[in-house]
C-alpha cells in the first residue's frame, strides 16, 4: 500500500511519466553499470527512454483501454521487485494486464507505422 501512496494517482495521462521514473530509477539501482555508460543521470535517463517509448505507448493508449488499477500495480511490482527479478523480466507478466481491449488492427498499423 505504501508503494501505492508514493507512486501517486495513475492515469493514461501519466503512465508514460511515471513508468520511465520507475524503469530508471531500477536500472540505476540494479544495473550501475550500464546505467552510466548510456545515461549522464537519472533525468537523461528519463528523457532519454521516453523519447524512445513515447511512439510505441502513444500506439497502444489510442488503440487500447487503459487499466489504471494494472497501471498502478505493475509499477509497484516493478518497484519493489528484487535486482535479481528486475534484470530477469521476472515482473513483466504483472504488466501485462495495462491495455486492455485493444483494437488489433489499428495497434499493428500504429505499431509498424511507428518503426519504420
């Protein structure tokens, strides 16, 4: 419940924010080394990743519902998981109740239209 209270209100709105925030904050902690060598702080980390994934979670809030209960969830999973679980993905099915009803079509077009 704590984790809850510290990550704050989740919405689609501030899902991209908050998740980068989160990621960052974990490849500083469990990753140091990998951490420094791509990214100067925890900001350039942050603006870094979501210029990165801005397209791709841009694709699935315009296609998808967005579970703000998984949102909130997923983050404080992701938060208190262990390096070891971190560095292993091991939290990632926890995530994957976030978009919801997706319209398939549309995801895969805004999808490839965003990578090539």
């Amino acid at each position: 419940m704590i984790l809850f209270a510290l990550l704050g209100c989740v919405t689609a709105q501030n899902f991209s924010d908050k998740s980068v925030a989160v990621i960052c904050a974990r490849l500083e902690e469990c990753d140091k080394g990998s951490f420094e060598a791509f990214y100067s702080d925890a900001n350039d980390c942050r603006n870094s990743t979501l210029e990165d994934s801005r397209e791709l979670l841009d694709c699935y809030a315009e296609n998808c519902d967005f579970d703000a209960g998984a949102a909130s969830e997923c983050l404080a999973i992701t938060r208190a998981a262990s390096c070891e679980d971190y560095s292993s993905g091991a939290y990632v099915q926890d995530c994957e109740e976030i978009y919801t009803d997706c319209d398939e079509s549309s995801l895969t077009e805004c999808l490839l239209s965003s990578v090539f």
